[in-house]
C-alpha cells in the first residue's frame, strides 16, 4: 500500500486584534502555491482543516470560526513607497472556498510584526528603541496601511499593558493608520447616498447607510428589525431565522451596492460585504460579564462575519464605523447624536473600542482621508506547519 507522506512548510501562528490566523512567506509556499490559483487555495484549505463539516476544524490550524479561519501571506512589496505586500484570505469553515475579496483588518496589527521577524523590513529602518513604522501594501484592496510597530532593543515588543476587549490577555499597543480606506477603487457610498431605502424581500423595506471603508459595510438601524443593540452572540448565531434575515439582508444590500449582479452570487462571496446594526447607547453586560455602562459609549454596534454574529468587532468593520460616524446624517453618525466628530467609542458584544477617522467633502462627495485605530499582536507559536504532500 503506497501513501503520500506529509510536508513541512514554515509558517507562524500570529493573534492579530481579536483574530489569529497562519502567517507564510510567500517565498516559503511550495512553488505551485507561490501564485494565486486552485494549488494554493487546497494548500492553504488543508492547513486550516476546510472544509469540514462538523464544524470543528479538528485536523487543521482552525478555529471554527470567522476570527480565527484566516491565512495571510505576505512578500517585500513591489509597491513603490511600500515595506510589504500583504494579502489575507478568509476561509470558509465548510465549504472548499477561500475568499479573497477583502481585507483583515485585526490581522492587519501583525503583519508588520511578522515583516519585522521574518526579514522583510531592511535591518537600518528598525531602531534600537521606539516604533518602527511599515507601510503595507494591502493586496486585496490595492490601499496603504501604517502600522507604527513598538520596539524594545531591537526586537519587536509583543508584551505590554494595553487592554483590548474580545483579548483575554493585555499585551504591546499598536496603532494603525488606514489610508483612503475606501475598498478598491469605488466611492465611499457606491449609491451615492449617505441613507438608502433598501427592500428585502421578507423582511420589508430598511433605511440602511451602505458604505465602503476598510470594507463594505451595511448598516441599518437595531429597532428597525427587531434588536435593541445589546445583544450577545447566543440571540443571534442560536436564531436560525435571523441568521437567514441578516443573510437576506447582506445579499439585497451587496447587489444595491454594486458588489452583485444577483443575490445568488452572495453565497460565493461570504467575506463581503458586511452587515451590522446601531443603536444608541444603553446599559449592557458584555460577554466576558463586564458591565458597559451608556454613559461611557457615544454608540451600540453589532456586526456579522461568515453569517455569524461576531464575538467582538472586526477591525474593517471598525473602519467602516470610524468613516460613517464621521459623516452627517448617516445611521452610524445618527445613532451616536448626530454630532461632527473625529473619533466614535462604541460599544460591541465584548465590550468597548474607539477609533477615529477624518473626512472630507470635495464637490458634494464625501472622502475618508485616514482611519486610525490601536489593536495588538503576539506570536503563538512559530515553525512548520504540516499537510499531506497530495493535498495540493
């Protein structure tokens, strides 16, 4: 009996914001990897352990769920004014798909560590003491991000005192600068439109703000569909019926945004856009049983990912908020009092983020000119990562 034995290609298992995922070097990958095509995509499937139909990702380096079923390779950039090409996948749990259309924006507060580790930042540029600064070329989206690395004699500082809610631990701050967030080369509301009437079929006819910053986004009012914007994950990833609603809502809403032709193409593309609701400001208990107080938030935000609602916020889906909270009339600007503002500190299922973006309006288009926030990262582990030789 013949069998196919094993592989071994280095890799880094790296926390990044409340998600984690396997880092590579592209000049790591086998050589069929190296460019993107089916060898990679079963590549990197396998690494993770999708698709699998328990829902356990028991033989791969998954999670199980959308914060942690996520790769990144990254290479020196091509990108003139750039450290590094960073491009991420989003894998399905069961489903053999990988999508490429957007960005991560938690992994993105590890990817200039991992540069900084593995080579890719030129030794001159990383001072001996203070923050190196790595501009990354973001793949996906074609967009500049700044991530400003803490450093400590010559190594890159993992630990440190700055807490971040949905992370059990504290660790090093890392502050991250999205530049021109708009996704791709579209406007920031594809409709041109801060509020839209969006009809879903089922449901009934929405005000929703769709906008696309760090990621596409829609958003629509908590009350309007029944939620009060306190909720946990079990009201929502328990609720078969209102994953099916938030799921109908996505589809209608991407093709609005021009992301579809048809509603049918949303099942192939799960990574965008995005769906979220608002509210004002209430009392809540986080999930960790930490008491938020309405007083210390300006907003109530709930977002979904991979058609579950998500244990804390995503990093793009953060962007999208800092950009939409910063624009009049909007239903992220309206939910936080309608005021001009800078910077929103909103609520989410494990607690409380702030971030910050600054907009402008040329000849009646609005314009998000950067989008700042702080996340952390730390390596989990580092060395090989196994896959059978015939599964690629």
């Amino acid at each position: 009996m013949t069998h196919t034995p094993q592989i071994r290609v280095p890799a880094t298992y790296m926390r990044g914001g409340t998600s984690k995922g396997v880092f590579f070097k592209l000049s790591d990958l086998p050589e069929t990897a190296q460019q993107p095509g089916p060898a990679r995509d079963a590549l990197l499937l396998r690494v993770i352990g999708s698709p699998d139909p328990y829902g356990k990702h028991t033989d791969g380096m998954g999670g199980a769920t959308s914060s942690t079923s996520k790769t990144v390779i990254l290479s020196k950039s091509d990108s003139p004014d750039h450290d590094v090409d960073y491009l991420f996948g989003q894998v399905s749990i069961d489903k053999p798909f990988i999508d490429w259309s957007g960005n991560c924006g938690n992994l993105t507060a590890a990817v200039g560590a991992f540069a900084i580790n593995n080579g890719l930042i030129d030794a001159a540029r990383i001072p001996a003491n203070g923050h190196c600064t790595v501009r990354i070329w973001q793949a996906n989206i074609e967009k500049t991000i700044v991530a400003h690395i803490p450093v400590t004699n010559g190594a890159v500082q993992e630990t440190g005192d700055f807490e971040l809610d949905g992370v059990t631990f504290p660790a090093a701050e890392v502050q991250i600068e999205f530049m021109d967030p708009a996704d791709g080369e579209g406007a920031i509301f594809p409709t041109g439109n801060v509020v839209d009437d969006l009809e879903v079929p089922g449901v009934g006819t929405l005000k929703a703000t769709m906008i696309n910053a760090g990621i596409p986004t829609i958003f629509v009012n908590a009350g309007d569909i029944g939620y009060t914007g306190t909720e946990l994950q079990g009201a929502i990833n328990e609720d078969t019926r209102a994953l099916a609603m938030f799921e109908t809502i996505r589809a209608h809403g991407g093709v609005k945004m021009g992301l579809y032709q048809h509603v049918d193409e949303a099942q192939q593309r799960q990574h965008t856009p995005k769906v979220a609701f608002v509210a004002p400001p209430k009392d809540y208990t986080a999930s960790s049983g930490k008491a938020i107080k309405a007083s210390d938030i300006e907003l109530l935000v709930r977002a979904l990912s991979m058609g579950k609602l998500h244990h804390a916020m995503m990093g793009t889906a953060a962007v999208a908020i800092a950009s939409a909270a910063a624009i009049p009339g909007t239903l992220v600007n309206l939910a936080a009092g309608g005021d001009d503002r800078t910077s929103v500190h909103f609520g989410h299922p494990s607690g409380t983020l702030r971030v910050g973006a600054e907009a402008s309006q040329v000849d009646g288009a609005w314009n998000v000119d950067k989008a700042v926030m702080s996340r952390s990262a730390r390596i989990l582990m580092e060395g090989w990562v196994r896959v059978p030789g015939d599964a690629f």
